[in-house]
C-alpha cells in the first residue's frame, strides 16, 4: 500500500523529522559530540522505520517535494553570500595558505575516491559521493550531488550512499584528528606560546556584561525580508546563468550558479558600501533552508537499496580516513609551520577533512583544553572551513565531473 503526501503536508513532516532528530540529539551523547546534525538524526530514524514498514507490511510513502530545490538554492546562495574577500584577506596569509592546502587536499580526496570506486567495480560518480562531495562537503553537499547524480545519470541509491558516507566521515574525522595532533604534540615536544594566565584575563573579561544604548536587535522580521529579497534576487539570476551556461554547452549544477551570484553580490557590496547583507539574517535563512532540504531528503530514502554497496564504500572510507591522517600528520603540519599551532591545525584539518568545521572546533577543543590554547589555528580551521572550503570544494567537484565526461 502506498500513501501520497501533498505539499503541506510534505512539509508538516519534514518539521516533525527535524524535532525527532532534537529529540534524539538531546538523549542521546554520543551523537551531540559527534555532531551529527539533527535532520540527519531524524531522518534516519525517519527512513529506518519507513524500511521496516515497507519490509514487512509492503507500507510505502510517496512526497511532494516541490520544495526541496528551491530550499537547496537557498542554503547555497547563502554559502555565496558568506564569502567575504575583505574577511579572507582580513585573516592573514596562513588563512590563505591554510585554504589553498585544503584546496590540493579536495583534489586529492576525490582521485582517491575514483580510484577505489574503480577498484571496487562501482560507478566512478560512487567515488566522488565517497570523496568531498560528503567529506568535506557534509549532508547539505551529498544531498544535492546525489539528487544531481539521480536525475541526469540515473545512478541508484545514490542518496542513501551519500548520508551514509555524510555520517560516517563526521564520526571518523572526530576520532582521529585528537590522535593525530596528540602524536604531533608528543614527538616535537611542542607547547603553546600563550599563557594560560592571559587566556583567563581575556575570558573574564569577555564575560563582564555591559548595557550599550547603540545595541540594536540585528535580527527583525524586516531584516529577514529583505535577505530573502536578496537571495531571491541571487536564485532567479543564478537561474539566468544557468540556462546561460546550459545553451553553450557548459554542465555545471544549477546551485554553483546561485552561489556564484551570491558571492559577486556581497562583494560588490561590501566594496561600494550601497548596501550591508545582514550575516545573521543570512544565517538564520541558511540554516533553516539547509535544515528543511535535509529533513526531506532523508525522509525518502530507501534504505534496502544501499545493502549492496555497503562493503565498498566502508572500503573507500576506511582508506579515505588513513590518507587523511598522514596527510595532516605529514603536510598539514609541515606546511603550516611545524610548530604548536600548527599540530592544532592539523587536527582541525582531520575534523572539517572528513565531517565539518564544528568536528574541526571539537577536535581543537579538547585538544587546547588539555594541551593549552591557540589563537591561531581558532582563527584559521574555522574561517577556511566556514566560509570558504564550500567554494572552493564546489569549483574542484565541477572540474572533476567535466573531466570525467557526466
């Protein structure tokens, strides 16, 4: 028996995956300190019972997912938004050292995701769903790649593959950048340069609370507005170009070009001073676009269909996960100045390499609180990994996918 959800309620479900996913967030540790992200947890709780319906009572859903692209478009345009080239620069050279490392790093992770997809008889896009589109890209990336995948090479449970790849690298990377970078500490003997007594100066007073008549709510609901004024404005001429690039013959997926508007916009922006993009008001809309296009994503997967192809792509993770730590363990922390800082960054590195950057700031965390502060690797790991590596890791995927011919 199948039963058909219609728009509303599409989306009325969708919200209740995401509180399912709080639900189970909050009770359970282990998947708060390996953030995983809340529609992804509900999602797969969502999906798992669908699969015992479907298994045993031959119950299926169907959905209305009319609103899933225009969400996507949404959560991208925003990432465009967010790349400010006042701030890279503001960050220093080893921000844009530190970015253009993990930049060769996006392109060595996918050719060493083809490379076992190939070994393994899997489809070569199979490797790059096993590569940064969901190691360094996260849920939001494999999703629409794999939405992509689906419809114009008719690739099978390439949704599935793609959340379990997501998930999967966000456990791996929590769990080995501490190794990595305690490794590090312990062989060169390094110690941090700050001292521990000013690192406490800084935060009590970052903690006193003072009233500023000028503070102002940066969040209303004419702010909210006019941001979707703005990345309406980005979608319908991400849009144009789209339709622009398609007509000669250029393949590229319609979210770049959202993105890519997104980023010429608030860079114009920002250099002329005609207008200021709320940041906050652009994140909220970000998140909550990326939420609600998860949560449906999820809400339809058809877990039977990946049991075949769960022994290769634990392979192809497995290896991806040893590349990684020697890559930080051997390049990171070399190229970024062999020194305390830069055995954090490499650790940081492991997190946001093969989850996100809240893996990259939770593996920096516990390692700063046991070995002693960094400035430097909290201003560089998240910078890069936020703002940035989202760019740069869609600029490498298009080049990939144009070379291999899809």
């Amino acid at each position: 028996m199948q039963v058909h959800l219609d728009l509303v309620q599409t989306g009325g479900l969708s919200v209740l995956v995401l509180f399912i996913g709080y639900f189970f967030n909050r009770s359970f540790s282990f998947l708060k300190k390996n953030n995983i992200p809340e529609p992804v947890v509900g999602g797969i709780v969502f999906a798992v019972v669908t699969t015992i319906l479907y298994k045993y009572f031959d119950f299926q859903f169907s959905f209305d997912m009319s609103l899933k692209n225009p969400l996507m478009l949404t959560f991208f345009t925003t990432v465009g938004l967010g790349a400010s080239f006042k701030l890279l620069i503001k960050g220093g050279p080893k921000v844009l050292l530190f970015l253009g490392l993990a930049t060769i790093y996006l392109v060595l992770q996918n050719g060493v995701g083809v490379m076992m997809a190939h070994l393994t008889d899997l489809h070569p896009l199979f490797g790059l769903i096993g590569g940064s589109i969901t190691l360094a890209g996260g849920h939001g990336t494999g999703a629409t790649y794999a939405e992509t995948f689906s419809n114009t090479q008719n690739l099978q449970a390439a949704m599935e593959l793609a959340m379990a790849c997501a998930t999967f690298g966000l456990v791996l990377g929590g769990l080995i950048g501490g190794p990595v970078a305690q490794r590090l500490i312990a062989k060169n003997k390094l110690e941090s340069s700050e001292k521990a007594d000013e690192d406490r100066d800084n935060r009590s007073h970052s903690d006193t609370i003072t009233y500023d008549p000028r503070d102002e709510d940066h969040v209303t609901p004419l702010k909210v507005m006019e941001t979707f004024l703005v990345i309406a404005i980005c979608i319908v001429f991400g849009d144009m170009l789209f339709q622009f690039l398609q007509s000669v013959g250029i393949q590229a997926p319609s979210f770049i070009c959202s993105l890519f508007i997104g980023i010429v916009i608030t860079n114009i922006c920002e250099f002329t001073n005609v207008y200021e993009i709320n940041k906050e008001c652009v994140d909220l809309c970000g998140t909550i676009g990326l939420s609600m296009f998860l949560a449906m994503a999820l809400m339809s997967l058809r877990l039977w269909e990946l049991m075949n192809l769960a022994g290769p792509i634990l392979l192809i993770l497995i290896v991806q996960t040893i590349i990684l730590a020697l890559f930080a363990y051997f390049v990171t922390f070399k190229v970024m100045g062999g020194d305390y800082d830069a055995a954090i960054i490499a650790g940081g590195h492991c997190g946001f390499g093969m989850g996100a950057t809240p893996t990259a700031v939770a593996n920096m965390e516990a390692l700063t609180s046991r070995y002693g502060p960094s400035s430097q690797a909290f201003l560089i790991v998240p910078m890069v990994g936020a703002f940035f590596i989202d760019i740069a890791n869609a600029a490498v995927l298009t080049g990939y996918i144009q070379f291999m011919g899809f």
